[in-house]
C-alpha cells in the first residue's frame, strides 16, 4: 500500500472545502434576500442626509418596529416648523435657528409658488414639489432637474433675503443673474456645513389632509434625525392679526378647521411611522410667555444642547407676550376683531375642538 504524501493531503483538503463553499453559496442563493438594516448612530460623523433610505408606498406604508425606532438618533439637527400664518413662526425659527451658532435657517422655502399651492392643494404632483424644495434643503444637495431645479433656485434665493432682509415687506425677484448665482453660493457653503438645520412653512397646511400627511410621512421617513414642530396660536388672534394686514381669511372657524387639519395630518404621519416622539404640538403663547426657558428646554431634551449667551441674550430681551401699538384707534380697532372672532369661535365645532386641545380659555 503507498504511502499518500501530505501535499496530496492538503490538495484533496482544499478541493473539499471548494466543494462545500460552492453549494453553500448556492444554497443561500435559493432563499430570500436580507435586506440590510441601516443603523443610525449619533456619535457617528456621517452626515444622516447621506443615507438612502428605500423608497417605499407611503399610502399603504406599514408602521415601523419599536425595536427599529430606538435604533434612531433622538438628537436632532432637523427641523420643520409648520404653522398658519400670523401665529409667531418667524420668531420662533429664529429664536430656534439661535440655538446653534452654525445653524442654516429658511423661512419660507415654498414662497414662490404659493399661488400653484392654492390652486392646486388637492393634486399629488403638488405634493411632490412641496418635497422636492422641502428635502433638498434638509439634504442640502440640489437634486431636482427642470422646472423644479428652477423652483429651487428661486427658493434659495428667497431664502437668502427672508434671513437677512426680514424688515422688507416686498421680497424682490431675480433682476439679474448675480443674485441667483449669490444666494447659490451661500446655500452651497452654509447648508452643508451646518449643525442645526432649521426650516419654517405656512403653505404645507394649504395642502389636503391626506397630501399633508403624506409629505410629513415622507420627511420623517427620509431624514431620521428630522422632528417637526406644529406651532399653534390662539384662532382668535390668529384671525385678527390677518384681518389687520388685510390678510384673505373669511372667518375664525377656516383657521381653526386648518389648525386641526394641520396637527390631524401631522400626529397621523407619525403615528403611520410609530414615531410620536418626532411630532411636537407647541402652542404659542407657552413659547412667548418665557421664550428663554421654553427654548432652553427644548435645546437640552432634544437637540442635546445648551442656549448660550449671546442667543440667551437675545431670547430674554426680544420675545414677549404680547406687542402693543401706540396707536389708540388701531388697539381699539383689535379689540373690536377679537370680539367678533369670539363670537364666531362660540358657534364654530371646529373652533370648539382647538379650545380643548390646546387649553384655551373659551370665555378670554
């Protein structure tokens, strides 16, 4: 009998584990494929906007798995703050965007066509466009083509003078190609280089229930250290206000049936996505009552931060309650508004159910 030398040995060894590795793959082959599991972690360096989530059904979106929404950062860099106007959401991005010194703020991203908005609140192709301005400025890239890159352009540059010309009622339009390539520029160095990205809408809520649900749904979906703030401010005073500036708004009852359709579309997103913790409802005059302790709370319990001199400066000295005119005729004129607003309010379902919800004094 001949002895088998041991290079033959390791030669049949070999050929063996080959064998096995082979059939193993194809075995694996045969099953179902693993998704893989994308991990958010928030001593990570990457920037979250760079992550590409799947794309998936938002209609028929089912929620997600508890144990997956702990795996999501609970510090936050992105904000959406929705609200009707004239309920202080200036102030309040602002005193928001203050809390970071490398914040990157835009008011009102969606000004330009506000008119498509109206005219077409119930179109999905809407919707579409409301998310494509709305998520190229939380991701910071440009990534609409067309006559959408275009909307965008002019959205940046409404963006820069809504940041630094806020005194000016009229936002001038592009008159000369310098300005676009301006604000261009400052969107492409400032954005990506932010910590805090921070960005307010009064036209989302002109959007259907079920659009406005969608869009939210998608937004939390693709940015998961995104939380949204839905500010709301006493109707009453909400239809004053606009009355004021000769704003259109019929009666106190359409602001309070587009309040609870905007914290409905909000609070029904999230609960789509199991992340209730990611949809505040923030009322207004909590927030104007003590803005320094308000936003420092808010800071510390979600944004893992602390306000800091000069912007705790700022916040105690510049946001109050209330501002009154010196104007007696005008106060008086208010006064007159706000009585009948409460009238309205008295016989408004709608109205009723805002009282409830946010804890106003029905009688005030």
């Amino acid at each position: 009998m001949k002895k088998v030398k041991l290079p033959h040995i390791l030669f049949l060894l070999a050929c063996f584990i080959i064998s096995f590795l082979c059939h193993l793959s194809i075995d694996l082959n045969k099953g179902e494929k693993m998704t893989p599991v994308l991990f958010y972690d928030k001593n990570s360096s990457l920037n979250s906007s760079r992550l590409k989530l799947p794309e998936v059904n938002l209609t028929k979106i089912a929620p997600l798995r508890s144990n997956m929404m702990k795996r999501i950062n609970e510090t936050y860099r992105k904000i959406l703050v929705t609200s009707f106007p004239r309920s202080a959401s200036s102030i309040f991005t602002l005193s928001l965007a203050k809390i970071s010194t490398k914040s990157f703020r835009t008011f009102e991203p969606l000004y330009d066509f506000r008119k498509m908005i109206e005219t077409q609140s119930e179109k999905w192709g809407t919707m579409e466009r409301v998310f494509g301005v709305l998520n190229s400025f939380f991701s910071c890239e440009v990534q609409a083509k067309g006559r959408m890159g275009w909307e965008l352009e002019l959205a940046v540059y409404y963006h820069h003078f809504c940041t630094y010309q806020q005194d000016q009622r009229q936002i001038p339009r592009i008159t000369h190609i310098y300005h676009k390539e301006k604000c261009r520029h400052y969107f492409d160095e400032h954005c990506p280089s932010s910590d805090l990205r921070v960005v307010k809408t009064i036209r989302a809520q002109i959007l259907s229930e079920a659009l406005q649900q969608t869009l939210y749904a998608r937004l939390l979906q693709h940015h998961p250290d995104l939380m949204i703030l839905v500010l709301i401010r006493d109707p009453r005073k909400v239809y004053v206000s606009n009355k004021v500036i000769r704003f259109p708004i019929s009666s106190v009852d359409e602001v309070c049936s587009k309040q609870i359709r905007l914290i409905s579309a909000a609070q029904k997103a999230a609960e789509q996505l199991d992340a209730m913790n990611r949809v505040i409802v923030i009322k207004k005059e909590d927030f104007s009552k003590n803005g320094l302790e308000f936003m420092s709370k808010l800071a510390r319990t979600k944004l893992n931060r602390e306000v800091v001199f000069p912007a705790s400066a700022w916040m105690k000295n510049f946001i109050s309650i209330e501002k009154y005119s010196r104007d007696i005729s005008r106060e008086q004129h208010k006064l007159m508004l706000y009585d009948n607003a409460s009238t309205q309010a008295a016989n408004s379902e709608n109205c009723q159910k805002v009282f409830k919800l946010m804890n106003y004094d029905i009688g005030a």
